[in-house]
C-alpha cells in the first residue's frame, strides 16, 4: 500500500510542477508579446516635413493677359507684360498611413505677379474721353493651404530604412486659395449695382479652390535622413470672384471690355514643377 501511495504522491508533485511551469511560460508570453506590440505601435509611424520651390507655367490664353493689352493701348508710355510664368515656396507635413499610401498638408506662398511700370504716365478713361496722369500698377499675390494623397509605385519608404533608393509616385491635391491684385487708382473699374465705372481703386481680392494631379520621384541623399524630390503636375487654379465692395455693399469688379461679360477670372493654371528637400523621421 505504501508503495501505491507514494507513487501517486510523485505524480501529484510532478503535475503541479509542470502545472507552475507551465503558468509561468504563459505569463512570460503574455509579457512578451505585450512588450512587442508596444514596441510597434512606437516604431511603426513614418512621416516626413520638407520644403518645396515651384515654378508654374501659367496658360498664356487667359482673361488677365487680355486685360493687359487692352489697358496698355490706353497708356502712353508704359506696356504691361503678360503673366506667363508663377513661383512659389512651400512646406509640407506628410504621414505614411499604409504601406504604400501617404496623406500631406502643406501651405504656399506665390512671389508676386505683375508689375508697377514707371511714374508719370498719363491714362485715357473712356467713361470721359479725358486723359489723366497716372502710375500704372498691376500687381498680384497669391496663397495658399492644401492637402494630399499620394500612392508610391515604387520602393516606398519604410519605418527601418526609411528610403532604401529611388522612390517613384503618383498623386493629387486639393487646396484653398487667396488672390489679392492691386491697381492704380485711375483704372475704371465697374460698379455692378449702378452698371458705371468709377477711377477709385482699392485691393481687388478673391478666392477659389485648387486642384493638382501629377508623378514625383524621391531620392535618399545619405546624409540625416534627408531626401531630394522632384515633381510634375498639373494644377488647375482659377480666381473668378475677384471684387472689393464699397461702403455701400455694393460689388465692384475689373473688367477688360466695361461691361460685365469683360470680367477678369484670374486664371493661373498651368503646369508646375517642383523641387523639395524632405527629411524622413519615425514616431
């Protein structure tokens, strides 16, 4: 009989054992993969910040270029030149949410356009017949907000290596807007309530959404984790509400022929390249 008791008393004390050893290799996994999936949820974001020179291509057959022609043949000496070409600087946000999608915000903001031609000119107004001294100035400037979408076709980047080569993709964007244009006093404008011009000027001003598509290759400079981009695009961007309203509320608007059908949409699309300078970084 002692021998049967002392055999289930060793495998009691053998179960128990494997029992503890067992609890305590679960517990360790459960530790373990805890730490883990810790480590990454810490490590697997990657983003990027960067700063960008554009130069826009600005379609020649626009309503701004007509305008120039035109108000030129009223001036006696001065001629102004058309808008054919934009530049701008920006920054970009950018975050890598998949493995081969990324979601950018950044901001623009566009040199000045147009010209101030030389002082002590003199300007016909039609409304009159009269001719009167002025200093013709046209100029224009323009910012901007967007945000994007970009889907890599090649070697995207990663939390490890953040750019391993040559990275090719595809994208879009969408933006918001803001025109300001300021024109010499003696311009007549149209006032839209009375139907009339009037040579009394303040900043015209306007906004619009913006739309771009286009192809950018990234390239890893081996130095901080800094990279070099280049894109091409076509962004769609056109002002057709540019007006500034007087005391009374009423609108008034620049126009090329006096009437409202001569209105100027200050249309700036075109096609863009763009020059960046990213630097990847892992959260």
């Amino acid at each position: 009989m002692r021998p049967v008791i002392n055999l289930i008393v060793l495998l009691m004390a053998l179960g128990m054992g494997i029992s503890t050893a067992e609890a305590q290799e679960t517990e360790n996994d459960i530790v373990n993969n805890y730490l883990n999936q810790a480590v990454a949820k810490h490590t697997h974001k990657l983003g990027w910040a960067s700063v960008n020179f554009s130069v826009d291509r600005i379609n020649r057959n626009n309503d701004y270029n007509s305008f120039t022609d035109i108000e030129s043949d009223k001036l006696t000496n001065g001629t102004f030149n058309w808008i054919e070409q934009g530049f701008s600087f920006g920054a970009d946000f950018g975050i890598v949410f998949k493995e081969r999608f990324a979601w950018s915000l950044g901001g623009e903001y566009w040199l000045e356009l147009g010209e101030t031609l030389p002082e002590n000119d003199t300007y016909l107004q039609l409304s009159t017949n009269t001719t009167v001294g002025a200093n013709p100035q046209s100029e224009l400037q323009v910012l901007g907000v967007n945000t994007g979408l970009q889907y890599y076709l090649i070697n995207p980047p990663n939390t490890t290596q953040k750019q391993s080569g040559v990275t090719a993709r595809i994208g879009g964007s969408v933006g918001f807007y803001s025109a300001s244009w300021d024109l010499w006093p003696e311009y007549e404008n149209l006032n839209l309530s009375t139907n009339t011009p009037i040579a009394n000027n303040t900043t015209f001003k306007g906004t619009a959404p913006g739309f771009s598509f286009g192809f950018g290759l990234d390239y890893p400079i081996g130095l901080m984790d800094f990279g070099l981009a280049i894109d091409a695009s076509y962004l769609h961007l056109n002002f057709g509400n540019v007006a500034w309203y007087n005391s009374s509320g009423e609108e008034i608007i620049a126009t090329y022929s006096g009437t409202t059908d001569g209105r100027v949409d200050l249309s700036l699309s075109g096609v863009r390249g763009k020059i960046e300078l990213k630097r990847y970084f892992n959260w």
